[in-house]
C-alpha cells in the first residue's frame, strides 16, 4: 500500500470516528436537555407545592390567632375596669367595688369576686384605674 493510499484510510477512520463522536455528542445534548426540561417541570412543581403548603399554613395560623382571640375574650368576659375612682388610705378594694355595684344595682358578693386591683397612672394628676375579675 503506498503512503497516499495508508493518508486516505486514516482520514476515512478519522471520518467515522468524527461521526461516530458527533453522534454520540447530539445524543448527550439532547439527554442533557431532556434532564433540564425535568428539571424544569420538577421546580415548578415544587414551587406549586411550597405555594400550597405556604397557603395551607397562613389559613392554620389566622385560625390559631381567631382561636386565641376568642380564648382571650372568653377569660376576660368577666372582667371590668373602672376609671376615676379616688383612692383613700386603708381602702377595701372589694368592699369598694361591690359598694359601685350596688349604686348601680348591680349586687355581688365578695365570694364572686376573684381579683380587685389598682394600676398606676402615668399622670399622677389622675386617678389610678381599678380592675377586677
């Protein structure tokens, strides 16, 4: 075989395995863009999902907060406050507050009565609040 011929078969082995790396390159472009396209759809999936979830969560937690506002009320459905009364040395808060309750004939006992306090105000000008429960 002369050295022209043995340059010709070397270039035809070069060709086919040019081709046969082309090949085998189209194929993993398109795999690889298969794997994206999967990717693709699998984030969009999850965001659907994280936006559900987020969702799902938002109503539990104004559930729980309307529950806890009831709750609240519910404690405080026996609670009064009463502003502008002067305080005087050695007061009987109960005996005081069921002293208003009857001039407004509104009559209790102390037995009912769980808590009588006075809170503080900011201006020393006014009278300290009274709550009870």
């Amino acid at each position: 075989m002369s050295a022209f011929e043995e340059l010709v078969s070397e270039v035809k082995f070069i060709r086919e395995e040019f081709s046969g790396l082309k090949s085998t390159v189209i194929e993993a472009s398109n795999t690889i863009k298969e794997f994206g396209s999967r990717l693709l759809n699998i984030e969009n999936r999850l965001l659907d999902i994280d936006k559900e979830a987020i969702k799902n969560l938002e109503n539990r937690v104004e559930l729980i907060e309307k529950d806890s506002d009831l709750a609240e009320q519910w404690h405080r459905r026996n609670n009064i406050e009463v502003k502008g009364i002067p305080q005087t040395a050695n007061e009987n808060l109960l005996d005081l507050l069921i002293n208003i309750g009857s001039k407004v004939n509104y009559h209790m006992t102390k037995q009912q009565l769980n808590f009588v306090a006075r809170t503080p105000s900011r201006d020393t000008n006014l009278y300290c609040t009274l709550h009870c429960t």
